[in-house]
C-alpha cells in the first residue's frame, strides 16, 4: 500500500454512547496529516509513520507485511525471486498520496535509486484491484487488504523478498494529542485495539473507516 493507510476521524463527542453510535468519519489522503492532527483539524490518526511533533503520542495497533500484487497471469507470479529491477520495468499503481508514504517507494524503489516505469494512481482500492487483476500494473498493498481480493482469486500476492528475506514488513499506529489521552473514546478506542488488534474490521466498525494504506483502505 501508500506508506500506510491513512485514516482520519474529525471532531468527535467525548461521550462513550455517542461513539457507539459512530462518530462522524472524514476518509481521504492528506498532504499533511499529522501536522492537521496537531492543530486539532481531526482527533486520530492511523498511520505507519508515527513521526514526532510537539504534543502527538503514538500507540502501535498491528503489524502488517505489504505484499506484491500482481494479475494471475503476470509472469513474475512464477518467478522464483522478485528483483527491484524487474519491477522498475512495470507500471506502479498506488494511491494519490506523495510517493515516500508508499511502502514500495520508501522500502525498495528509492532506497535502490530506482523508478518505476510509471505510476497510475486511484484513491479506490477496488479500481486499483481491477487496474492490477487488468494486467494494467502492479501494486503492493497490506496483507489483510490484498487478502480479500486474493480468497476471491482476482489475483495473485507475492512477499517482497528483496526488501528482507521476512518482506516488507510495518507497525501501524493511531496517534492523538497527548492533551486528548485521557477523553473516554481514547480510553475505549485503546482497549478495543489491544483487544481486536488481529480483526481490523472490527476495529473500523467502531470507530474508524478505513480507506487505507495504510495506511491503508477496503474495498471503497
């Protein structure tokens, strides 16, 4: 996927009933959205890159491996061994967002100084499956997004052994104002992500719609 799925929550009532009954939900891709965190434009924060700004906590949620995605009839589906140099010479199809948040441009491509052949990008994740399932590309996506896709057998993951022999591996995290921890859907919000941290949807049900890439998204 993007570095991560971004998933953003707007202004939400601190009481515990009315989160239950869901909070108002802002989904998209921001330029900027941790600075918007900080300045209080929206209350949490799911993202694999919990960098540091004056009065932002982080607490991990899960890990995740972001995984090749390719058609079931792409030829490296066969291969052994995944190059970064075979996949310069595909068309990268992602999310709109700046391409150091993509977990394949951070990981592999510029570490190795390389470019895709070109990026194609979609902000729905369902077009981005059938762009990929189309032969159009490829993508990398995270493991309990792509998997849906692939139990249906639209098409084919494969691990990233060229970033580590483990893949490409990432922490997801939620990130709040430290002013705002000890609100009760923080303390709630928490809980249910120590308890549910394996069922992502569970997660989402409740309080976050996740778009990805986190990011990461689901099927719209």
């Amino acid at each position: 996927p993007k570095n991560t799925p971004i998933h953003i929550v707007k202004k939400i009532n601190s009481d515990v009933n009315e989160l239950l009954q869901l909070p108002e939900v802002a989904s998209g891709f921001e330029a900027n959205p941790h600075e918007l965190l900080q300045t209080a434009e929206f209350d949490l924060l799911i993202t694999a890159d919990p960098i540091a700004l004056k009065g932002i906590e982080y607490f991990p949620i899960f890990e995740y491996e972001s995984r090749l995605v390719l058609s079931n009839t792409h030829p490296l589906v066969r291969a052994e061994r995944i190059t970064v140099q075979e996949l310069a010479e595909e068309t990268l199809i992602t999310y709109p967002v700046d391409k150091h948040r993509l977990d394949i441009m951070s990981k592999l491509f510029i570490p190795a100084n390389i470019q895709p052949k070109a990026i194609r990008t979609t902000d729905l994740t369902q077009m981005l499956i059938q762009l990929v399932a189309s032969g159009r590309g490829v993508a990398a996506l995270p493991d309990w997004v792509v998997n849906e896709y692939e139990q249906k057998g639209w098409v084919t993951s494969r691990r990233l052994s060229c970033v580590s022999p483990t893949g490409l591996r990432r922490t997801l995290y939620a990130g709040y104002r430290a002013e705002e921890k000890d609100k009760s859907y923080f303390k709630l919000a928490e809980n249910v992500v120590k308890c549910q941290s394996e069922n992502v949807f569970v997660i989402s049900e409740l309080m976050i719609k996740i778009i990805y890439g986190d990011n990461y998204g689901t099927s719209d």
